[in-house]
C-alpha cells in the first residue's frame, strides 16, 4: 500500500512576547490563521479538518480549543485536540490526511503562558503522592540532569554555555523571538546559577504566542496546480520514556534517540550529519541541545548544518506551540533553499520525557521526488 | 489510501466515585491489561498508545505523562487527546485514524479520570472553559448549560420533568446487568423529582455523576483482524462535529439544521450505509450527560420525530428487548469517568458487536453506534459491524 505524499505548503507564527496582555486567545490564533489563508490566497472553506494543539493547565481553560475553535475554521467540521506539545498535533494531522478522508488539514498550536504561575502549573505534573511536595518544577528537574551530565563527564558547563550563547544570538536576529542577544560564554559561567548549575541565560523564557501550518496531499496539490515551493513530509518518529526522575538515567535519552533513529529510517536518511542542511531542536534549558544533539546523531554536526536559525526557545518558548514552531521554522528555512532537508524536533514533559521528529524536504508541490 | 481498522478487544476498571487502593498509573493498568488480555494481544504488540484525560479536572499537569506507566506506553510513541466530555469518543476516533493511516497496524487507547488523585473538581474545571468575561460568572460548569438545553427542549416539545425521570429509572435498571458501572441503585420517578434541584430542571439524580475510572480499547488492521482470527468490531464510521464556542449560540442552534448531533450522525450513517437506524442499527450506546439529553438525542440520531424520544422509553422500544435497545450498559447516567466515558461508549458498543458484554449482550448485535458529547456542543459518533 503506497502512502500518499503530504507537504506543508505554507506556515506562519506569532511575534511571541512575555505577555500579550491586550489580545484574548481567539485573536491570538486568528492572527497566524489569517495570515497564512491571506498569502496563500485560501479561505476557511479550503480547510477539510483541523488539529489544535493547547494545554488546558496554561491557559487556564478547559477544553482550551473552545476559545479558538471560531478562528480556527473547524466549526461544522471534524476537528480534534492534542494536549501535547504542538510537534504532537503535526501527527494526528498527518495521519488524518494518509487515512483518505481529507485532503487538507489546518493544524494550530497556542499557549499563553502569562496566564498562569508557571511554577505552580509545573509542579502540578508531578506525583501528587510523593513528589510535588518536594518543590519540583521543571528548572529542578533540569538542574537535577544537569548536574547528572556534569556529574558523569558527559558535558562540560562550557558546552552548556556555548550552546544559550548560540541560540541568544540567533534570536536576537529573530523578529518572531523576543529574547536574546550577543552574550559570551565567560560572562554567563561568571553569573550566579538561579537552581545549581544552571545560569539565567541558559534558561528560555516563557511567551504567548501561537502558530498554524497546512497541511495538503499531493492530489489537492495537483487539483490547484500549485505554484510555490512545498516542504515535503519525508519522516517521523516520536517516542515516549518514563516518567519518573529516579527511574531513569537523566544523562541519556532512549525516547529521542528511538524518535530520531525511526524518522530518519523513513526519511532514507543515513548520515544526518550531512543529509540535514537545516536542524530546529527544543531546548527548553541550554544543557539539552548537547544531549539531545547527541541522541539524534547530530553531535559531529558540521558548520554545514544550520542549527537553530530561529534561535530556537532561547528567543521564545510559547508553551505548546513551540514544538509546532519549530516545524514552521523549518518548514520555512527548508522552503527558500529548494531541495535541502530540514529536522524539526519538539518535546514534552519535564526533562524531555516524550518526543517528536519530524524530517522535511523542500521541493515543487506536483512532481515525482525531488 | 488508508486501511481499515477494527476494534478486537476492551478493558474497563469497575468504575465508583473514588479508588483509594490505587494510583493513577495502576487503576489504568488494570484497563489495559483487562483489553489486551480481552484481545489475545501482549503490549509488545502494540505499535502506538493513545491516552487521554480532563488533565484540568483532576489538578494534574501533563498527566498523560505520569499515567502512561500504568499503560505501556514505555518507548512507545504515544500522545495526548483532550477534547472535554468528548475526550473519550475524541480518543476513539484518534486509534482510528492512528492505524487507519497505516502508520502502525496496532493501537491501545486509553481513557480515564481519577478526580481523587489530587483533590480535583469536575464543574470548578468546567466553569473555565467559558468566556471569562460574558459567561463564566453566570453559567455553573456543565449543569447549568444542560438546564439550559434541557428547557428548551421541554418548551418546543412540552416534555416534563417526569418523564424525564423515566430515562434514570431505565439507565438504573439496565446498570444492574454491567459488572463496571458505578450507579445501579434502582430508583423511581418519585426520587428523581424529590432530590436537590441543581439547575432548573436538572435534579440531582437528572445528571450523571463523576467516577474514578479508566478504559481502554485495542484496535488493530482489518487484515490483521483477519489473520488474529477472534470475532472483531470493524468500524465503519467516525465523525465529529461542533458549532459554538458561546451557549448564547447553543440555543440557537437547537432543533435547527444545523444541530451538531444531527449533522454528524447523517454524515455518519451515510458513510456506514446506514438508512433507517432505528433498522438497521442492534444496539446504540449513547453519551447522555442528564436524563432529557438522552430524549432530545434520540430524536436527533434519527431514531424517532420529534418529541417522540419519550415514547420509545415509555413503549420498550430502548430497553434490553425493544427494537433499539439504548445503553445496556446503563450509560453515562450511571457511569461517568470523564476521560473515560466516550471510550466506554466505545468498548461497550463493540463488545456488543463482538459477542463480548456478558450479562448485558443484545442477541445478535451485528451493528452499533456510539456517541459522544461535549462542550461547544460537541458530538462525536462511531459505528461499528461484525463485517469489514
């Protein structure tokens, strides 16, 4: 049974900030909606089904899709919800569009995290038995692997630094980012660490912010003699670990060496160091980029391979929409080089306990492979 | 193109208002279990987990995560549905896409909810899901929206409250058979109508209550199903349809064409082949939060005119032995795991098709629907047939 091919031929993002206070969640989303409809001169009627992709627990509201659920063009249709990150959504879709049934499929992430006290909402994910009383939140469990990275030998706090300095300064040049800047490995290893080893600058911030993409089949692609350059899906693979901090070893990752190891199997790809030209991972704390780099086969990356141009969640982190807009950026930097491949990674769960990878090739939207 | 999918076996926890002897990851590995064990399957079969919860009820963050533990989810690749009521029939429809995509020939689905776990509250969530500023301070959670549709309903149709009530005495009754429900006290119209009123009309033994409990279901390949060799439940439609983020819009929208239960249940039927359910359908488990849902939806579903929902209560037409019977299972009148429910809907309805609900099993089942509802008016429907 051959697939049908799938391409995302057009995504669009939010300028993320620290706080969106003037706009409500329907006019969140509602921007990158009807920016991407407007340039690729779409409407709501064009879109078979959506997949939204929110937290109920970030933005304070049940059935978080509701809020948006006008603006996403799903009313009257079928539509679903994923609650994990928005990389996760990109999934769901992906498989409604390869079961037959539809031919076009929005999907849409937001969160805001101004909305709530995100320590709190942390703490919340874990064990309310026998561990939320210890003050977990998600910068203790990052500290805690990075002291067991560091502990083991595996990285150096250099390589931790080096890697926020990286992103600080791809995000300055980011105009959907809102944090960043030219920093030096020295002044962040010189600054006091917020939750030992980690420093204020290999921390990404928390952003409202959301993002959409369409999703579209080769045969719609041909029924609307498509113009533009489309991001062909080439592979997937997303894994889940366990969950608990001391039932693992923090200083590797099996879930995300699994999710990398079976997208490239599908995509083809056997030396991502070199097939990749563009690469967009989560890094919600500096210490991961070297860990999970490592765990996708990307350690010996060359300067060929373009790492977090976006500047990744050191520039913006809105939530669950920062593993979909990872994608977009991929997506987008896949786009305007014809041809070249991109990874687009997002996460889930605290320190990254589930995964999703997801592999692009940029090409013309009706013809054989590229 | 995709492949087709069947459902080939099921789990259930016994659902009551709180588990104390088990955790959250624990009361769900007693579900999973419980359907791979029903489906000849070893979790090492398993190509993807599916899991889902009201995480916001609960007061649990990311729950999926802690929850997938208990249901081997373990290096597997799995994500989180959440859909609100509907979560349970939004989980269903997600195997279904997840191995109708040929991605994986094998799917376990999970749903559940464990309010107990940590202190959580059903309508302290549910009131967030409402605009903050026009609806939040007048609407009480679910209830309020239900007593709001359920008037509407008795004002077009001239229903009263005690026949309403006849919808609990019957759910209470056929609960009796199904060794997971939780309510099955039998009770009369009388102590429907004297218990607590909670929102015009809606009593407090009009609604359905809140139980700890989890579900899940395994779904495979048709060819799979095939080669696996055990009686299976193929699934011949999914749909899912919501019209309004607003309950202003809600009451408009009722007995109108555009009535989500209504649309989605055509479209259904038509993908199924299905022309007249109260026909061609053996047995429908239907997702009905209060006693005057479950009339108005029947009417919808097609399976009688309007306002007539109450006669085929009162004429047998719903019960074990009548034409159509409606929730052996007893339904969500008498069970309500949130996160769970729609699923339950989901296993009970297959296990009907498949010959497999014991006590409660309707002679012959060859077709069966099951349905979902949620905010936003928001229903979901799947059918299902001993044939591919």
């Amino acid at each position: 049974m051959k697939p049908r091919r799938i391409a995302v031929i057009d995504a669009e993002q939010t300028r993320c900030e620290a706080r969106k206070a003037e706009i409500s969640y329907a006019e969140l989303v509602y921007e990158p909606v009807h920016a991407l409809l407007t340039r690729t001169g779409l409407h709501y009627d064009d879109i078979d089904t959506v997949v939204t992709c929110s937290s109920d627990f970030l933005d304070g509201r049940t059935i978080s899709d509701m809020a948006i659920q006008e603006v996403t063009g799903s009313i009257g249709k079928s539509a679903s919800k994923v609650s994990s990150d928005g990389s996760f959504a990109l999934v769901y879709a992906w498989m409604r569009l390869l079961a037959g049934e539809f031919e076009t499929c929005l999907v849409v992430a937001h969160s805001k995290c101004s909305e709530g006290h995100q320590a709190l909402i942390e703490n919340a994910a874990f064990d309310p038995l026998l561990q939320r009383s210890l003050g977990l939140t998600h910068l203790v469990a990052a500290a805690i692997q990075a002291q067991c990275l560091l502990n083991e030998g595996k990285f150096t706090r250099e390589q931790f630094a080096q890697a926020a300095v990286h992103d600080l300064k791809n995000a300055a040049r980011n105009p959907y980012a809102h944090h960043g800047g030219e920093y030096s490995v020295e002044e962040i290893l010189a600054s006091e660490p917020v939750c030992d080893p980690i420093r204020p600058l290999e921390i990404a911030p928390y952003s409202d912010g959301a993002a959409c993409l369409l999703l579209v089949t080769e045969s719609w692609l041909r029924k609307r003699a498509w113009k533009s350059e489309v991001a062909w899906v080439e592979g997937l693979g997303y894994c889940t670990e366990n969950n608990d901090l001391g039932d693992k070893r923090l200083s590797e990752n099996p879930a995300l060496r699994k999710a990398a190891g079976e997208a490239y199997k599908m995509a083809g790809i056997r030396s991502p160091e070199k097939d990749l030209q563009f690469v967009e991972i989560s890094s919600a704390f500096s210490y991961q980029t070297p860990l999970w780099l490592e765990e996708m086969g990307l350690a010996g990356r060359t300067s060929g391979q373009a790492l977090n141009l976006s500047g990744g969640l050191m520039g913006a982190n809105p939530g669950f929409a920062s593993g979909l807009i990872r994608v977009c950026e991929a997506v987008r930097q896949v786009r305007e080089r014809p041809g070249s491949r991109g990874l687009a990674h997002g996460m889930n769960g605290f320190p990254g306990q589930s995964h999703c990878v997801w592999l692009f090739r940029s090409g013309a939207a009706h013809q054989g492979d590229a | 193109m995709g492949q087709g999918v069947a459902i080939i076996g099921s789990g259930q926890t016994r659902h009551c208002s709180t588990r104390r002897d088990v955790n959250i990851p624990e009361m769900i590995h007693e579900a999973a279990t419980r359907a791979l064990e029903d489906a000849g399957l070893s979790i090492h079969d398993i190509g993807a987990v599916v899991i889902g919860n009201m995480e916001h009820f609960e007061g649990i963050h990311l729950s999926d995560l802690w929850a997938l533990e208990g249901g081997g989810g373990y290096l597997k690749p799995t994500m989180k549905i959440a859909t609100g009521g509907c979560t349970g029939t939004s989980l269903a429809i997600a195997g279904y896409y997840h191995v109708a995509s040929g991605l994986v020939d094998s799917c376990l689905v999970i749903g559940w909810e464990a309010l107990s776990a940590s202190s959580g509250e059903t309508t302290t969530g549910i009131i967030t899901a409402f605009d903050p500023f026009f609806e939040r301070p007048t609407l009480a959670g679910a209830i309020s929206g239900l007593g709001i549709l359920a008037q509407e309903y008795m004002s077009r149709t001239g229903i009263t409250e005690a026949q309403a009530a006849q919808v609990v005495v019957e759910a209470r009754k056929k609960a009796r058979l199904n060794p997971h429900a939780h309510l099955k006290q039998s009770v009369t119209v009388e102590d429907v109508l004297r218990s607590p009123l909670l929102s015009y009309p809606l009593k407090y033994l009009d609604m359905c209550p809140t139980s700890d409990g989890a579900c899940a279901v395994v779904y495979v390949s048709n060819a799979a199903a095939k080669r696996h060799g055990r009686k299976a439940a193929y699934i011949k439609a999914v749909e899912s349809v919501h019209n309004h983020a607003y309950l202003g819009d809600a009451v408009h929208f009722c007995g109108q064409r555009l009535e989500t239960l209504k649309l989605a249940s055509e479209r259904a039927y038509k993908k199924a082949g299905i022309a007249n359910p109260l026909l061609d359908l053996d047995v429908a488990e239907i997702y009905e939060p209060c006693s005057f849902a479950l009339l108005s939806w029947m009417e919808l579903l097609g399976f009688c005119g309007a306002g007539d929902g109450i006669r085929l209560v009162e004429n047998g037409t719903v019960s074990m032995s009548g034409k159509l019977p409606v929730n052996p299972s007893g339904g969500v009148l008498c069970t309500n795991p949130i996160g769970a429910t729609g699923l339950i809907r989901t296993a009970e309805a297959s296990s009907q098709v498949r010959g497999m609900a014991g006590e409660h099993q309707v002679d012959g089942a060859k077709r069966a629907i099951a349905t979902g509802f949620g905010g936003s008016n928001w229903n979901e429907i799947l059918i299902f047939s001993d044939t591919p």
